[in-house]
C-alpha cells in the first residue's frame, strides 16, 4: 500500500469495515458496494493465495447472479461439476446425486475450483463494484463505541493505523477475531477433527458423464475427499479424529500414506498419483460462536461458525451468510441502528442452515445412518429430498422437508430394527 493510499483510507468516513477478503468478505463487501455504502476490506494475506474448499454447490449460482459475478466465474474456464459420488473404501457400495435429476432441485451444476484463483476473482470484483481492498493488512485490535467502531491494523511496511466505521463485519475465516477476543468459540462435543490434504496429478478420476464428480471414500472413522480441479489436478484430503491421529502417534505424511495404502477405492486411483504441493493439516475446525451479533458488529463465513466439510458446504454457507450479513448491515445503517431485529434474524437463519447440514454430518459418521445412506430405495423420492440438501438448497419446499424427515426417521429407526440390509461400513 502507497502513503497516498494509506491516506485516503484513513482520511474516509467508512459506511463498514470488513475483515477479511475470503468468499464471505467479498460478498459482503460486493452487497454493500452495490447498495453505494463505503466499504473498507482488510485482508491479512496477499491474494491469490493457497486454500482448501474447493467443491461448490449448485445453489452457489444463485449468489453469483446476485453479485453479478458469473460470467467472470464462467469465463475462467472451472471444472464443471455435475454430482457427487460417496463410495465405501471397500469399493462394495456407491451411491451418486446427480444435481440435474433431482426433483427438489434448481440448479443442474456447480464448479470446482482451484481456491486461490476463485477467491481472488470474487476479491477482485469487489473493487471492481467500488469496495476498497487493502491487502497485507493485519487487524490487531478493535473497540466498539456508542457510534462507531475502530480498527487498529498493520500494513505490509510494518506501520500501524486506525480506521472508524460505523459497523464492522468479522469475515476472518477460522481465525475467528471477534469471537476469540470474546471468548465466543465453542467446540462441537466429541467432534475435534484433523484434517490432512494436497494436491496430486495423475489420479484415476471419473470420466464420461460422471467427469468432474466429488468422491466421498467413507473408512471406518474417517473418510477422504477427491475434487479434480483441472483435467490432471485432483485435491485429495483425508479427515478423521484428532485423538485417533494421537494415537497414531506418526507425522501427518506417513497417516496419510498409510491411509491410502489402505484405502482400496483410493489405493486404485493413486497407482500413477505425483504430488503437486506439500501436504497441509487443519485441526480442530468444527466450532460454532455464541453470538454472531453484537452493537455494530456482525460475524459471517467461518467466523460464524465452521463444520466438517464432508458435504462441502463451506463456501455457500460462507456467502450465504455474506450475502444475508450485507443486507442486514445495509438495514441497520438506513435505520441509524446499532443492533436490529434483522441482525437477530439472520443470526437466527444462519444457525439453521448451518444446522441443516450438521444433521447430515453427525450422522454420517454412524454406521446406522450409513447402512440406510449406502443402499437408497427410490421410494417416496426420500433420495430427491438429500439431493436438494446436498446440493445447497438451505429452504426446502415443505414436499422435500416430509421426506427428508422421513428418511432420517428410518435412519434412526435402523439402529433398532434393521429397515435395511445389514452391511460393513468401511
């Protein structure tokens, strides 16, 4: 950042100040900038950088069409993904939703993308919409007062500076800012993950009509993701229980081996694999905030809360949130409020949809639930209504609601009178 730039930010009057550049910083700084607020992002790191969370979702389109940032998304030329396929890592049973045959579902298809290249796209649109984008700018502290907060932040060159704004936005990802300085953060009970991942070429992946599909490879207590990127990249990580790893007591790239090793469905798609990136591990990344609302200031993104990404929700709850966060904030400023009832609300929308796909997540880890997920009988469209869940819909239509219903009912039902086959899950 130049003096002069430097200048003229500290020199604004400042609508809100966003923190953090990710997919639900800029969405929300896209929002506001459209609705001719003045906004200030404050991103720690130099884009384009390196990410996890590479599936998206098909209602991700939606958002795009809102910010009107599709066509650009288009044009970079994305690996289209039209399923999601989740296997057992014996190979016995598959299962695959595809998003155009759903009959609860909107949108046919997503993307999957390459992080550092999506991010910096939806970044660079936000300026482009008018938001001012300072990177290399690390958020050290803040204060909220009757009429506006302060942001005290330190630039590349090591100088420090303060901004004011009359709201503030937390999009600081797993850093959590706001919520760790108020001691926010809960953990989800017995649910502390590791997570352990990279980039390959040379995969066997699904060509055909199923070219572009996620793999979900479900192990015992634990499973692995496989998300081509590009024709010959594939992002392959593996997830399981942080005490199990401990127990392990090995580093991450021999568990990740071993795990291949014995894996038979991924084993069969590494024969020919060359690693691309060293392996990166994430621990504990499953918590929720107490609050996501506060006078002035808003949580969104992983800020707000962040779950296993086994369904890869990620990103859509992240500018879903974004999106919902914007409008809200752009609400509160018309109405000269600090706090408001559409600030409660979207904390409130924002536990159920997260809460939507927590539902999947706890369950797909038993083996009740995975018996009944592996062998999906087309009765009643029960199948239909996962589909529109799988693939972003986070307000279901009550005629898909009553069948997911159903489903987790004949889920539970399976832990204590076999509704279907009994099988091994691995």
């Amino acid at each position: 950042m130049t003096q002069a730039s430097s200048c003229r930010i500290q020199d604004t009057a400042w609508d809100v100040i966003i923190i953090g550049g990710g997919p639900a910083g800029s969405t929300a700084a896209t929002t506001l900038a459209k609705a001719s607020r003045r906004v200030l992002v404050l991103e720690k790191a130099k884009f384009p950088r390196f990410h996890v969370g590479e599936s998206l979702l098909p209602y991700n389109r939606k958002i795009f069409d809102d910010l009107g940032v599709w066509p650009k998304i288009e044009a970079a030329g994305f690996m289209v993904k039209r399923g999601a396929q989740f296997l057992m890592g014996s190979g016995s049973h598959k299962v695959r939703l595809d998003f155009s045959k759903g009959s609860f579902t909107e949108y046919p298809q997503s993307v999957q993308v390459e992080r550092s290249k999506f991010d910096d796209l939806l970044l660079q649109h936000s300026r482009e919409c008018g938001a001012v984008v300072s990177e290399e700018s690390l958020v050290l502290e803040h204060a909220v007062s009757e009429g506006h907060v302060t942001v005290k932040y330190r630039t590349a060159d090591g100088s420090e500076h303060e901004v004011t704004a009359k709201m503030m936005m937390d999009a600081s990802g797993l850093t959590n800012f706001t919520g760790n300085r108020e001691s926010l953060r809960e953990y989800y009970s017995g649910h502390k993950k590791i997570a352990i991942f990279g980039h390959f070429e040379n995969l066997d992946m699904p060509q055909g009509d199923e070219y572009g599909d996620i793999l979900i490879v479900r192990r015992e207590n634990s499973w692995f993701w496989m998300i081509p990127l590009e024709n010959n990249k594939t992002s392959v990580g593996l997830v399981m229980d942080r005490e199990d790893y401990r127990v392990l007591n090995q580093k991450p790239e021999a568990v990740y081996t071993d795990a291949v090793k014995n894996t038979p469905v991924v084993q069969q798609r590494f024969l020919n694999a060359i690693s691309k990136t060293p392996l990166n591990v994430v621990t504990d990344f499953s918590y929720r905030n107490d609050r996501l609302v506060s006078h002035r200031v808003v949580r969104i993104g992983d800020a707000s809360g962040f779950i296993d990404p086994i369904f890869s929700s990620g990103v859509l709850l992240a500018m879903t949130s974004g999106q919902q966060g914007a409008q809200v904030v752009h609400e509160a400023l018309t109405q000269g409020q600090s706090m408001t009832s559409g600030m409660k609300r979207y904390e409130k929308d924002n536990r159920r949809r997260i809460a939507q796909y927590w539902e999947f997540i706890e369950n797909f880890y038993r083996l009740h639930f995975a018996q009944i997920f592996f062998q999906p009988h087309p009765r009643l469209k029960m199948l239909c209504s996962i589909n529109a869940v799988l693939a972003g819909c986070t307000r279901l239509p009550f005629a898909a609601w009553w069948r997911l219903r159903l489903f987790f009912f004949l889920a539970w039902l399976n832990k204590r009178i076999p509704v279907t086959a009994r099988i091994e899950v691995q």
